[in-house]
C-alpha cells in the first residue's frame, strides 16, 4: 500500500461516537498517482486532540476547519441567547509528497573543475538538510566541457542552510527564485517543500581540439595537399583536352614534311 493508502486508512481508524467520518475517498489517475479526501465531523471537546493525532500522521499542506455555533435559549442577537459549539467539520485532503506543489523554486549554477566529485558532495548535502534528489543526469561534450544537473527537494526550514552550503561547492551562479505564496491557506511554510535545480558545470578545456596549435597545423597540411591535388587534377583535365589537338597538329606537321621532302627530292633529281 501507498503512504496515502496507509494514512487514509489510519484516519478512517479514528471514526468513534464522537468522530464520524462523512466521506472517505480514494482517487488513482492512468499514471498511477494516488490521491485521496475525507470529510469528518469532530464533537467540539475533542476536535483539538483529533486534528493534532491527524496532523500527527503526514505533513500537512493545507487543512480547513469549519465550526458552526448555535442558539440556545433565545433569539441569538438577544441578551439571554447563548451559543453553543455545534460538531467541527474537518475536510482533508491526502497525496503524496511528490505531487505536493513546492512553495518555493530555485535554479543556479555551479562552477568547478570536479563535476563528479561536486556532484557526489551535492548529494551529501542535500541528505544531511532532510532533502532528497528528485532526479539527476550527466552529460560530457566534446570539448570537455562536463554538466551535470540535479533536481532536489527539501523543507523550506532547511533552505537557507542548503544555499549556505552550496557556495562551498564552487562559484554559484544565475541564481533564480521564485515563490508561491498562498494567503488564504493555513500551511505549514517551515516544512512546506521547496524544489531547488543545480547544474554543476566545468569550462573544459580553454583551447578546444578542434582550435589548438596542432589542429591548425593539420587543417594548414590538410589544405595545402587539398589545393595541391586540386592543381594536378587540373592539370590532368587540361591535358586531356590538348593531347588529341596535339596529335593531330603532329600529325599534320609529319604528313607536310613528308610532301615538302617529296618534293624537294624530285626537283634535285629533275635538275
């Protein structure tokens, strides 16, 4: 069973002469979550001691309290009209930690040569505060840049001890908050959940790969023999479209010396 299954069943327990429970609940959406409501009606002498057992059992984000007093003996606004406590209705409404809206959110930055060992810290930290890690993922780029990017939660009355913490993991930076106030809710603002994402990140290396000496000598060989090869292929096309002229013109040249040699030698052998 769920932690709410578990608590809605404790509270369900609690129902006596003087706690009746009006409606009990249990919700479940396609992706599992669980959620579930109860309305109970207290007798006035006891709901103080019940609404503590209550709370007693989960942390409470929001409750509301509805107490109705009657007239007895008289008019209610005449001078003998005394009131009285009627039952107290309590409405509760159960889910699980996670689905619980965070009061606050912050995001930030941390700058440090040693993601993983930061990271590792990160979690530390975070466990020592009364928080938890929601989610987590690591990424290297081909520059050797390294990130890694940790979701947390922890109870707003840890908070400030967190942030504290954190400057000691590296250069904070792009520090982000935002803050849900709700005043017309009575919560419990020192456990209420307050979600804070960090991204530990390194600079890698100042001269990539791809722009260090080395590189550009092998980018400057490797244009150079790229023109060089460039120029020979060009050489090839243009001889290939002069050798057949240069045959020709060859053999032009071969078949007019032949007629002017044939000549030649019949004017000497007529003389």
């Amino acid at each position: 069973a769920t932690e709410v299954e578990k608590t809605y069943n404790e509270i369900k327990a609690l129902a006596s002469p003087k706690v009746q429970i009006t409606t009990a609940q249990i919700d479940r959406d396609n992706t599992g979550r669980v959620s579930a409501r109860l309305s109970l009606l207290l007798a006035p002498e006891d709901s103080e001691s019940v609404i503590a057992k209550i709370k007693g059992m989960a942390r409470v984000e929001n409750f509301q309290v509805t107490t109705e007093r009657v007239s007895q003996g008289g008019d209610g606004l005449g001078e003998n009209a005394k009131t009285e406590r009627d039952k107290v209705e309590l409405n509760i409404t159960l889910s699980r930690d996670e689905q619980e809206t965070a009061l606050q959110q912050t995001s930030l930055r941390i700058r440090t040569p040693e993601v993983n060992d930061k990271t590792k810290q990160l979690r530390a930290i975070a466990e020592q505060q009364g928080g938890r890690i929601r989610s987590s993922s690591f990424s290297r780029d081909p520059n050797g840049r390294e990130y890694s990017t940790v979701s947390l939660r922890v109870p707003m009355k840890n908070y400030n001890a967190l942030m504290q913490a954190l400057n000691g993991l590296g250069k904070v930076e792009n520090v982000s908050v935002r803050r849900d106030d709700r005043p017309n809710s009575q919560i419990d603002e020192s456990n209420a959940p307050a979600d804070v994402s960090i991204q530990v990140y390194s600079q890698g290396n100042i001269v990539s790969e791809e722009t260090g000496i080395w590189a550009t000598l092998r980018r400057t060989i490797g244009q150079g023999a790229a023109a060089l090869m460039w120029s020979v292929r060009m050489i090839g096309v243009a001889l290939a479209f002069l050798a057949p002229w240069a045959l020709i013109i060859g053999a032009v040249g071969w078949v007019a010396r032949r007629v002017s040699r044939a000549r030649a030698a019949r004017k000497q052998s007529g003389t």
